[in-house]
C-alpha cells in the first residue's frame, strides 16, 4: 500500500513540474521579450499569474486568500513571507495583484530553461559575494521607482529541519524597507509545507491558504529600529503559524 502510495506521489510530482515548465517553454519568447524592458515587466507579471493559476488548479490545489487590508495598486511594498515550498512562489503570483520582483538566491538561475526567465526576472543575490550584496541595493532602487514592489523570503532560505515552524529572519528586506520607507506586508502561507514539502515524497492536492496581514509603515523610521521591526514582523508570521497548528 505504501509503494502504490509513493508512486502516486512521484507521478503527481511529475505532472506538477511538467505543467510548471510546458507553458515556460512555450512562451520563452515571449517572456524574453517582456523582460527586456522595465516598463514591459507589468506585462510579463500579468502572465505569470495566469501561470501561477494554471499550476495550482491542474495540479489539484485551491488557493484560499485572506486579507486583513486592502493592498493599495499605486502604491510600492516589501512583502516579506516564510518559505517552505516551490508553492510559495506560485501563491505570491496569484495572490498579490501589485507587480512585484523577488529577491532570490543566484544559484537557481543556472536551472535549464526555468533560470533564464528566472534571472531576467528576479533580483539575484549571491550570498556568498559582498559585492553581489551591496548591488542588490541598487537594483531594489531602479525597481521601486518604476513602482514595482519588492518580496523577500527573510529566512534566506528553506530551513534543512523541515520539522522547523519559522527559521530566524536575515536583515535585508528591512534594510530596504527602512531605506525607500516603504510599507512591509507580512504574509503568511499556511498549508504550502503540507501539501508540498521539499520532501519528494510527501504532499497531496488541497486548499492553500494564504494570510496577507496589515501593512507595518516604515515612514520616519531609521536603521537602528531595523532589528525591531524584523523581530516584529516575524512574530506577525510565527503566531499565524502557530495558530493553524
């Protein structure tokens, strides 16, 4: 039973990815296109959120969002959420409306196909290089005064012990936040981790909810309130957590 189990799970993990990369592959040109230009990416945010739908419902999932506070569209943010699964991804585009770019590691960048999209389409930081660091910072610039937002996962990461509810918060989307004095929205993925882990072997169709928390304004605030308001934020995120548990 076990085994019959299993191979359901990798063959619905197959479908997932292959549904994940066919529209990628099909409308790379596209894509490319869009891309080349900032005042295109709107356009390219458009897709991908049509993407990010056809994934969830063909791979059985149903996204559920719930928002304490209107999210306004003229109107820059640093989403911050935890990070436990490539679903992650998919629920950010279909549950926020505003373009945003991510701020994501480099070393996914270099997947087949997926990393060239990836990389045209994502602040890339290499966490390992000072400098790549410190361009980070620039490039958020050029992004926020297009008036596109900004989403970070501030654990860095996915955490190795899959047993941990919420890993330690890095610095960074404060720093930015603090710097552009633009609003933070914590947002919280409740189920991500449960119906698709980094467990090959695990998961299961099923309703995704997603809780955008009200914005923590940054107006007036400087670096030295930093480390509050990341612990903050945080323990926005950590009692959501906790509580659907």
């Amino acid at each position: 039973m076990i085994v019959f189990k299993n191979i359901l799970i990798i063959l619905w993990r197959i479908w997932f990815y292959l549904v994940m990369m066919l529209p990628i592959l099909i409308l790379l040109p596209v894509l490319l296109i869009l891309l080349s230009r900032a005042q295109w990416y709107p356009y390219f945010f458009k897709i991908a959120r049509g993407w990010a739908a056809v994934v969830l419902y063909c791979c059985g999932f149903f996204p559920k969002i719930n928002t304490e506070e209107k999210i306004d569209k003229k109107q820059s943010y640093m989403f911050v959420a935890n990070h436990t699964s490539m679903l992650d991804i998919l629920m950010m585009f279909y549950g926020i409306n505003n373009p945003f770019v991510f701020v994501a590691k480099y070393e996914l960048s270099k997947v087949l196909v997926f990393g060239w999209v990836y990389k045209s389409a994502c602040i890339l930081v290499d966490r390992k290089n000072r400098q790549s660091k410190k361009e980070v910072f620039t490039q958020a610039q050029n992004r926020l005064n297009n008036g596109t937002s900004i989403c970070i996962f501030p654990e860095g990461g996915v955490p190795d012990d899959l047993n941990l509810i919420l890993d330690t918060f890095k610095d960074g989307a404060f720093r930015l936040a603090i710097d552009h004095q633009i609003p933070i929205v914590p947002i919280t993925f409740l189920d991500n981790k449960k119906h698709f882990s980094f467990n090959f072997l695990s998961g299961s169709p099923g309703i995704l909810n997603m809780h955008i928390h009200a914005k923590i304004e940054t107006k007036g605030l400087g670096q030295d309130a930093r480390g509050e308001l990341r612990n903050h934020t945080r323990t926005i995120i950590l009692q959501k957590l906790q509580e659907s548990n």
